[in-house]
C-alpha cells in the first residue's frame, strides 16, 4: 500500500511544481508569443498611483538600460494612456500591452510584480519597485 501511494503522490508533486505558473504562462502568451523571451516587469492600473507612476516613469525614461520586457496590463483608457506615454517608447520592441486585459492570475495583483523567466518558462513572481535615483 505505501508503494501505491508513492506512485500516485510523486507524479502529484512533480506536476504542481513544474506547472505552478502555467496559466499565468498561457495568459501572457496570448498578448505576444516573444513576451517570455526575457524578464518581465508587469505593471497594472491600479493599487498605489505613487508606485504605478513612479514605475511607469521610470522604465519610459530607462527604457535603453533596462534588460527585462515591459507589460502594461488592465489599461483602463488605452487612448489616454498613449497620449501620456511616448510613441517611441510604446513602439519598443520590449514594450507590451494587454488591451485587451487578458492578464487576470492572482499572481498579478494591484502593484507592480517581476516575472523571472529562463528558458520561456515562468520560475518566480515577486513584488518590483523602480530603482529610487540617488542625489
């Protein structure tokens, strides 16, 4: 009986593990299949307008420095949002948008997250703030 049990639970494990961010995989995939070919920093509409802002401005102005792709998600206004954000920057190649608001996982909440990825594949979602400029 502990053999059979065994055999059931280790699949059972396995599988969690190595599916835990899939549907998150497949909700961003829809907006773009290139959107996982790096790090992602998902910043959404809501939640703290300071954090929304500060973290808007500053991959708009770092855009050439910064390595991971960019998603703009759950745009409420996408006419007003272009007319705030620059062409140039809206037309970068690593700069995406979920017009569509396909992006609902739990794991894209209220404030800005980073999605580490390696090989297309989600590994980890974590809370990201823009670097504060130093005097």
């Amino acid at each position: 009986m502990k053999k059979l049990n065994f055999i059931f639970i280790v699949p059972f494990i396995l599988f969690n593990c190595t599916n835990k961010f899939k549907s998150l995989e497949n909700e961003l995939l829809i907006i773009d299949n290139n959107i996982l070919t790096r790090d992602l920093i998902v910043i959404p509409k809501e939640g703290c307008a300071g954090c929304i802002l500060n973290a808007t401005h500053y991959v708009e102005n770092n855009i050439d420095r910064i390595k991971e792709n960019i998603l703009f998600t759950d745009i409420q206004d996408i006419k007003l949002f272009k007319l705030k954000v620059d062409s140039g920057f809206l037309n970068n190649e690593k700069v995406f948008l979920d017009t569509q608001n396909k992006v609902k996982s739990k794991e894209i909440g209220i404030y800005p997250v980073l999605i580490e990825t390696k090989d297309g594949e989600i590994i980890s979602v974590s809370d990201y703030s823009a670097p504060v400029k130093s005097k």
